[in-house]
C-alpha cells in the first residue's frame, strides 16, 4: 500500500475518521475556495521560477473556477482573491529572496521511499532550492493567519517539515507563508531537523501503518472543551448518523484505499 504524510496525520488525528475517509471512501466536498485557489497560486508560482508571467499563469488557472459555486468566507469574492493573488506575487519577486535552480527538477519534487511488508511512502516536496543563499527545502502555504514565530525554534515541530526533512534527508527546511490580508505579507521561516527528530519520525510511521494494517481505527477526537476536534471533523455527521449532515459534506468514492496518496498533492 501507498502511504503519504496526510495519511499518516489524518490517523494521528483520528483513527475513525482515517476509516471513515481512506477505507470506507467517505471524501469531503470541496467547496472552499481558498484551498482551490491556494493550488493555483503554487502553479503561478512554477511559472515564476520557470521565468513565465506568472501573474497572467494565477488568472488563467483562477478563471477556471470563476462559476464554481465556492462557499467564500465573508469579505472574499473570485475577484478579490486573484487581486490578493497578483499583489504576493508582486512582493515575492520585489523579495527575491528564494533562488530554485533548474525549475523542472526542483519544484514538486515526487520523493518514494520503499517501507516494510511491500508498503511504500510518497512525497511531493514543494521545493529544493535557496533561502537567502542557503540550501534548503521549501514548503509553500497560502493562508489567511500568520504563522506563530514565537518561542524560537517553534517551527522544528512541525510535523510535515520533519516528513519532508525524513523523506529527502536535507536538514534545513522552511515555511514560505503568502497571507492575503488587506496588506499582502510574506513571512519566510526557517528551520532545522535533527537526524533524531528524522529517525523518530521514521519509527511513528512504522508504528502508524502497524496500527493501520491492524485495523485498529478507534474514536480519538481529543474532545476536551474548548478545543472540539469533531466540530471541524467531515465526518462528523457519520459518526452521529446524521444524513444531513452527511449529504451537505461528503462524497462517497469507490477505490478510495488505492488512490489515498493523491492527497499528497494537494496538502
Ligand atoms: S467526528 Fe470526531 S470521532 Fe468522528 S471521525 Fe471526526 S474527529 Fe473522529
């Protein structure tokens, strides 16, 4: 079987909703728009490195979801995002602080690592290039919030940098966040990950899969007032057996086990 870091935090998370989502098919529909526009903007971002106009690459791949029936959130519109889009685009070169040498090779990266029982493990690294001239990974999030910078070194925990560190053995990792604010701001984080943190991470893969292969998908929702994880849950409505719940949120997809590493790309 193919696993991939979403997977594998998707189990951690919640073992039933693992169930409920890569066993049974149970996939939520996609209707945010900034999840969708968030891969359109990693495309006008190849373009960028690839030397192309990348602010002509965002509309063109933009403009297919322009009728999409999105749920916006308050204050965001088709046209509102694309603007947002353009400006970081537009900060990111004035920046220039990131350098991806041959663009073909070093952007979206398919990273395989062969695992036990014939299993296998797959990553899509966002980038391999430099962060003010230092050689390092590179993960891109477009998002709303900023990320916490604070306490020092908060970043090296990080579950899916240390994945990515673990799946390509480069130490020196970073977070390049695009927040669409009023104001666009970039923040470029970077980071660190030990061989111990890389090796740990190895054995809580073994350990994740053993429970997988076990069937062991039991409730963790991590309940604890005010932090409820199954009021953000997709799957909230099965584990309630409420059908209107289920309709409004989720798909079923046949073949879903064979097809889970897909998620890879677009976490
Ligand atoms: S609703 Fe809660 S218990 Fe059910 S799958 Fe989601 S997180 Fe787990």
């Amino acid at each position: 079987m193919t696993f991939s870091y979403t997977q594998i935090a998707h189990y951690l998370r919640c073992p039933r909703s693992y169930r409920h989502r890569y066993l049974d098919g149970w996939r939520e529909k996609e209707t945010r728009a900034a999840m969708i526009f968030g891969r359109c903007f990693e495309k006008a971002l190849e373009s960028y490195f690839c030397g192309d106009d990348c602010g002509a690459a965002l509309y063109r791949e933009w403009r297919a979801f322009r009728d999409t029936p999105f749920a916006y959130k308050k204050g965001e519109t088709w046209d509102r995002l694309v603007h947002q889009g353009v400006h970081l685009l537009e900060c990111f070169a004035q920046d220039n602080r990131i350098r991806i040498p041959h663009p073909q090779q070093n952007l979206q990266i398919k990273v395989v690592r062969e695992l036990p029982n014939a299993n296998q493990f797959i990553a899509y690294v966002d980038a391999v290039g430099e962060l003010d001239g230092l050689h390092c990974l590179m993960d891109w999030k477009t998002t709303t919030s900023r990320y916490s910078e604070e306490p020092a070194r908060l970043l090296s925990l990080d579950p899916q940098l240390i994945c990515y560190s673990w799946m390509t053995g480069i130490p020196e990792v970073a977070l390049v966040v695009f927040l669409r604010k009023h104001q666009p701001e970039i923040q470029y984080l970077r980071t660190s990950i030990s061989e111990e943190q890389r090796a740990k991470y190895g054995r809580l893969v073994g350990a994740t899969i053993g429970q997988i292969e076990a069937a062991r998908f039991p409730t963790h929702s991590g309940i604890r007032f005010p932090q409820n994880g199954c009021v953000s849950c997709a799957h909230l409505g099965l584990c309630l057996d409420d059908q209107k719940l289920i309709d409004s949120s989720l798909t079923l997809t046949p073949g879903a086990s064979d097809l889970a590493w897909l998620d890879e790309l677009v976490d």
